[in-house]
C-alpha cells in the first residue's frame, strides 16, 4: 500500500483528505499540532477503512518541527507517494498593525514549510518517477487581500512552476484554489463571516473531491465550484485597480 503526508491534517480541507485518501487505500502520516486529536482521527481511520496512520506532532512555524517532517519525507524506505501542504492560517489585523511575529509565522507555515516539505519529497519520488503533491492555496492569492493573499500568490505560482518543470514526469503537481470553505479556519482567526451569502460556501469533501480530480487529470490548478471559475477569471484578467479595492473591502468586513 501507498502512503500519503498530509499537514493539518486533522480538521477543514486536511481532515476531508484524510478520508479520501484513506477510502482509497492509503496508509497515512498525519501532520498537526494537537497530539490529542492527531491521536483521536489516527484511531477512527484505521477503524473505519483498516489503514495504517503514523501521527508526527509539529508546529510548521518551528524550523526543527518541519525538519522533523521533512525527515519522514526523506524516508527512502518508507517513501510517501502522495504529499498534501495543506496547513496554514489567518491573521484577522491588518498588516500595518500587525504583530511582525505572526506576520513572519504566517510566512513560515504557508510558504517556507511547502517549499522545504516539497523540496525533501521530490529527490525520491523523481527516483520513483512517481508521486502527487497537492499545495492548498486560495483565490485569495489573486486579490489584494493583504500579507494572506501574498503568501497563497506564493505556493500557486511554485506549484504551476513545479507543475511545468516535472511535466515530462510521471509527477502530479497542483495548487488547490478554494473559495470561502466551511472549516475551522475562520473561527480560528476569529473574522467576521456573518455578512457572507451561503451560495460563496463552498464544502469541503466537495472541495477536496474536485482536487484530487484535478490532481489526477494533471492540471496546475484546480478551482472548486462554478462561482469561483467565475470570479477567479475576473480576478486574474480583469480590472486590476477595481480588483485590488475588491480584495480589501473583503478583507476589511471580516476584522468587524
């Protein structure tokens, strides 16, 4: 059986990996920093789908947590086929108030924890000539919506760069662009989401569903729902001064 990596892996987009991959067969090594839950979605997926799920506690803002991750991708005997960079958070205060220490957090979970992770998988599966790796970014990285947004902006062009660079390999890269999807995400970083209309919901079994589609079509991005197709092309090709004041009067509705 192939084993599949996966960072916060135990709520949101991560957790609703978790279940896909392991439906398929997938041994697991699950990535977060609560022991105690890693644990307790350890115990329930090797019950439910008779599967084999190492758990590796890390903080991914802490250079030796992701080495220790980084190690287990280096793995040759025990190799990981399948890479999921999925864990990331918030900030809610705008940057010029910001704290500079989860400011550069932010910088260490969402962009150099994938690159370091991708970049200590890729010698082995290139051996293999073998593997996926699916970086969860956001359509926040097209819209000006502060130091977030510039991060996402991040893992979607290395993924379209790996994506293009690995293309006469058998290696599968994609940058995952979800919308506003129902996790804990939000309520972690404490924003104001009252104001949002249900049809910009996205689910996120859906929304891993569609990824992993994508994933195996070998497409560079991959955009879940009919409403974010849409938005995302004007946000991308359309009026960029109008597209950035857009980015911010989201951003500055959910710090209310």
């Amino acid at each position: 059986m192939q084993t599949a990596l996966i960072t916060g892996a135990t709520a949101g987009i991560g957790d609703s990996f978790s279940r896909l991959l392991a439906k398929k067969g997938y041994n697991l090594v699950l990535v977060a920093r609560d022991k105690k839950r890693l644990a307790q979605r350890a115990k329930e997926l090797e019950s439910k789908y008779k599967v084999k799920v190492e758990v590796i506690s890390a903080d991914l803002s802490k250079e030796k947590d992701v080495a220790k991750v980084a190690k287990r991708l280096s793995d040759g005997k025990k190799p990981i086929e399948v890479l999921i960079n999925n864990a990331g958070f918030g900030i809610k205060s705008s940057f010029v108030s910001s704290e500079l220490k989860q400011e550069n957090e932010l910088l260490d979970v969402l962009v150099k924890a994938p690159m370091q992770l991708t970049h200590a998988v890729l010698p082995y599966m290139k051996a293999r000539n073998s593997g996926r790796i699916i970086n969860v970014s956001s359509v926040a990285g097209w819209i000006a919506g502060g130091t977030y947004s510039a991060a996402k902006s991040y893992v979607t062009v290395f993924s379209e760069y790996l994506h293009t660079e690995l293309s006469d390999t058998k290696i599968k890269v994609t940058a995952l662009c979800p919308g506003f999807t129902h996790t804990e995400f939000h309520q972690r970083g404490k924003m104001n989401m009252n104001g949002l209309p249900n049809w910009l919901w996205l689910d996120a079994d859906r929304v891993v569903a569609d990824a992993w589609r994508d994933n195996s079509k070998g497409k560079a991005l991959s955009i879940p729902g009919l409403q974010y197709k849409i938005i995302t092309f004007i946000s991308r090709f359309g009026y960029r001064p109008l597209i950035r004041k857009m980015g911010m009067n989201v951003r500055r509705s959910q710090r209310k």
